[in-house]
C-alpha cells in the first residue's frame, strides 16, 4: 500500500487540497466534457473520485429499466467512495453535466492516506459528516414537505444560494423531468410550480434559471414546514439562511 507520508507531504506540511489537485501514483485528473460518462453502473468500483471543477449527475438505473437521479455533486465534493467500504462494483452511472476536471484516487492510495495523513482523514470524515447531515435533511423534507416547498429547496441548493451573498444563475441543464424525479413529484407539477415561482418573481426562468432571494424568504416564511419538522420528534430546527448556505457550498445534491 503506498505510504503517502513518503510521497512529499512530510508532517504538517500536508494539504489535501493540493492532494487531491495533483496526479501522482494512484492518482489520475482527467477532463470529461459535458454529457460524458465517467463510469458506469456495473463498473468496477476501485477508485474514490474527487471534482476538482465543474458538475457530476449521478443517476441508478432499476431492473426494470427505469432511470433516476440521486445526485447531484458539486466542486469540492467526493463520490464513487462506496469502494472503501467493500464494494466492488459501481451501483450507479455518473456523467459529466458541464465540461469537469476530476481527480481519480485509487482505493489503496486513499485509504493510505487516510490511514497516515491525519489532515487529510479529518478532511474527509468533515465531508462525509456534512454529507450524513444533508442526507436527513433530504429525508425529513421528503416526508413532510410538500412538493412545492422540495422544488423550492432543491433550487435554492442547485442555485448554490449564499455563496459570496448572492444567488448564482443556474444554467437549465436540468429538465423538468429530472427535477420531479429528484423531489419525487410529476413533471407537471414542476412546470405548474415554476410558472408559480416566475409569475411572483422568485425565479426569472429564461434560458436559465437565476433564484432570487425571495424565493429562500419565502421558504422561511413558511409556519407549517416548522410544525411539520417539530412532529418528526427531532427538534429539527427549520432552514435558515446559513445552513443553506452550508448546504449549497459543502453538501451534494443528494436527492
């Protein structure tokens, strides 16, 4: 197994940032263009992955055929990490949805590190806290939230919303189709809901979706989404600006 500790990152002067930028033994970045698969379901799984830019969709394909989405994951996020758990072959596809730069860990490399560079396990473990967080917040807005409110959640999210203050313009590489699949609704219910979000001026919806920050004021304003939280005996509070923002910047599209 390699010995990362040995591999110019001595000490404390290991960054896993520059890690994870940088191809080396058992390390591979490589360029996918937008539409392009990265590995398939079914795939063997023996490598963690790393998007070091751009955006990946990870969609599962059941045996009768039908196709979902179940992620979405951003800059800065993992996926493909089920193989250090003991999986050996991949349990979903992943294509590229804009031109991406990624980072291929192989799993001997990756559980070296994380054996030897405490910085780097600390860093990943940050990670897949954040992740488990997202996953039960996408699980309690599943079950209590309206179909409305999930669409206006994901886009908030999607939207990266918060990031430097502003809400960021999302190219529509998304379709209406993909959206019902990820909050668990019809397609036309979101074609009835976006026209609803344009119409009140929390979306302009031309070419590509740009979020307006009345749309989270919205969400906010919202009494019942709280009651409905409080029910789930969690005392889960309701989503406030910063966790969103939390969400948008550190957490994927889980779906």
């Amino acid at each position: 197994m390699p010995n990362t500790s040995q591999a110019g990152y001595p000490g404390d002067a290991f960054d896993p940032r520059v890690f994870l930028g940088q191809s080396g033994s058992g390390k591979i970045t490589e360029k996918y263009f937008k539409n392009q698969k990265i590995f398939s379901q079914g795939d063997t799984a023996d490598a963690v992955l790393f998007i070091l830019k751009g955006r990946v969709k990870i969609t599962v394909l059941s045996e009768h055929g039908k196709e979902a989405v179940v992620g979405i994951f951003a800059e800065g996020q993992f996926f493909g990490e089920a193989c250090l758990e003991g999986a050996e072959l991949r349990a979903t596809t992943s294509h590229a949805m804009e031109d991406c730069l990624i980072t291929s860990i192989s799993k001997p490399v990756m559980l070296a590190a994380l054996h030897s560079q405490p910085k780097f396990s600390a860093f990943f473990i940050a990670y897949l806290l954040s992740r488990n967080s997202r996953i039960e917040d996408d699980l309690i807005d599943q079950l209590f939230n309206s179909s409305e409110k999930r669409l206006a959640r994901l886009l908030l999210l999607l939207a990266h919303f918060g990031q430097d203050g502003v809400a960021q313009p999302l190219a529509i590489n998304l379709s209406q189709e993909t959206l019902a699949e990820m909050i668990g609704t019809t397609r036309s219910r979101v074609s009835f809901f976006m026209n609803k979000f344009r119409k009140k001026g929390y979306i302009d919806y031309n070419g590509k979706i740009e979020v307006h920050p009345s749309l989270l004021d919205a969400l906010l304003r919202d009494k019942p989404q709280k009651q409905e939280r409080r029910i789930a005996g969690r005392n889960h509070k309701p989503e406030s600006p910063h966790r969103l923002r939390d969400a948008a910047q550190g957490r994927g599209i889980s779906g």
